[in-house]
C-alpha cells in the first residue's frame, strides 16, 4: 500500500519538476556557459546588406547589449502584467564582442530615465509635477517596448515555418497593421503593409509574414527601407519566383509638425523577381491589394 502511494508521490513531484524547472539553456546562460542565446543564431547581414538582424553593440555602436535590453523589455512586459519584477537584482556586467564592458541593464535603465527627465525639464516641464513624476521611466521602457524589434532576428522569427508545397499561385496578405519610428524626429509612423508572392515550391506560415513586418518596424526606420527589408527577408526566406511589399503609412512628422499635411499617405512598394519583371503580374497584385 505505502509503495503505490509512494509511487504515485514520487510521479507527482517529477511532473511537478518537470514544468516548473527552468529551461536548460537558461541555466547555461546563468551560468555563464552560454553567453548570449540570440548571438548564436544571429547570422551575418545578408549579401545585399539589407536584411540588419544585428544588435546595436555588433554593429559597433556603444549599445546596452541584445540580452540585457531583452531583459529590459521583458521586464517592462512583467511590468505591465502586474508582475513588477524591478525589485530583483539582476547586477551582471556584460562584455561586448569587442571585449569593451558594457553598462549593466539597470544603469541602462536609470541613463535612459535621466534623459527622458532632462528632455522634459528642456522643454519647459516641472519634472516633479505629480503628474510627471513617473514619466521618463515609463517613456524608457515605452521607447524600448518600440524597438523591440532590434531584439529578434530573421531566423527565429522564420523559424520552422516553411513548408514544401506546390502550390504556384499568387500569394497574398494584406492589410497587415505597422507601427513603427522615424528615424529622423523618432515620432510614430503607421498603417498597412501589403505582401504578395508567387511560390517556389516552398510557401511560409501566413502569421510569419505578419511577424516580419513586426520585426523590421519595430526599430528605428524610414519607410522605403522597412518595404524593402521586408520583400528581401521573404526573397531570402522562400526563394520565390517573385515578392512585392506595399507599405501605406501616415507620418506623425508631417502630421504634426512642418507641412501639418494631416491626410497625406505615403506609399512605397518593393517588387522582386517576377513581380518586378512581369508587368503582368504586378498588375495583378496590385489589384488584389486594393481590391475592396
Ligand atoms: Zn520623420
């Protein structure tokens, strides 16, 4: 009698270990062993140069690091989730691949907070005023939240979702919702992305095109590169016969400020392979996206 229950006990107590052990490759990064998980799957920029998928510390820019601000943003999302975190040590100092030590996340944190406050006080604000008193934390981690797309990269984003098929018609996701920054006056951007391709025997995941636009606009951008970013990861991902990416957006940086063209819509269009060869099938494709 008391082996079964012993039995069952032990099952139990597996199970319970089993979901509620962390991840092995977590224990080997807090271990040290494995220094960065992204960085290993982090391919070099395509041969174009257009796909970026590095982080900022590889592009040779003095950044915050791809794990710690990973941990930033994941952090904030805890945040949001009621889930405040913050108060947990997370002291590591992180060393770059160009052996320079870079900023722990906290000090990152805090000199983005210090400079929210600073823009504030510039501006003409009483950063104590009640009502700005947790203002340049929450626009920190509200900037990091808009550039969480420096934290993926292609491949895992891609990841398992190409399928061998034979289908050779054209194929078509529209309407898909973008927000994204100016990189020039780092005000929003926004509105529809467009994709079509024309299969070679390979198709991908619908919601992966949808994740690659996530990817590529979340980051500081301009809207001719975002289109065209976008068409070169599926060209790369699928190698179909053809792409074309349409972006339609609205410019917080006209609309507001300068010109103040408040319903002016900026289109930009990528088109490769077939797309861009065959009138025909542009045409087509262009006509299915404003199809109503
Ligand atoms: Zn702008």
């Amino acid at each position: 009698m008391y082996d079964i229950l012993l039995v069952i006990a032990i099952i139990i107590l597996t199970t319970y270990l089993f979901f509620k052990l962390p991840k092995l490759t977590d224990v080997l990064v807090w271990c040290g062993l494995r220094t960065n998980e992204l960085d290993a799957h982090v391919k070099p920029p395509a041969t174009n140069g257009e796909i970026v998928t590095g982080n900022r510390l590889r592009q040779g820019e003095k950044g915050i690091g791809q794990k710690s601000r990973l941990h930033m943003v994941n952090k904030f999302e805890n945040m949001s989730n009621g889930h405040d975190s913050s108060a947990e040590s997370d002291e590591i100092t992180h060393v770059d691949t160009n052996g320079s030590v870079v900023h722990d996340e906290k000090d990152n944190l805090n000199d983005m907070i210090k400079a929210y406050s600073s823009i504030i006080s510039h501006v003409g604000e009483d950063v104590n005023r009640e009502g700005l008193l947790k203002t340049p934390e929450r626009a920190a981690k509200a900037m990091l939240w808009f550039t969480k797309g420096y934290e993926e990269n292609f491949d895992e984003v891609i990841n398992k979702a190409v399928f061998d098929e034979d289908h050779d018609e054209m194929v078509i996701l529209r309407d898909i919702e973008m927000f994204s920054l100016c990189e020039h006056h780092l005000v929003p951007f926004n509105g529809k992305v467009h994709i079509g391709y024309l299969p070679n025997k390979k198709i991908l995941g619908l919601s992966k095109l949808a994740r690659v636009v996530e990817m590529y606009s979340r980051r500081l951008q301009v809207q001719e590169r975002l289109t065209k970013q976008i068409a070169t990861a599926i060209l790369q991902a699928i190698h179909p016969a053809g792409v074309g990416v349409v972006v339609e957006a609205c410019h917080m940086c006209m609309m507001m400020r300068g010109v103040q063209k408040i319903n002016a819509t900026t289109t930009t269009s990528c088109m490769l392979g077939v797309f861009r060869e065959d009138p025909k099938t542009r045409e087509e494709f262009l006509s299915l996206i404003t199809k109503k």
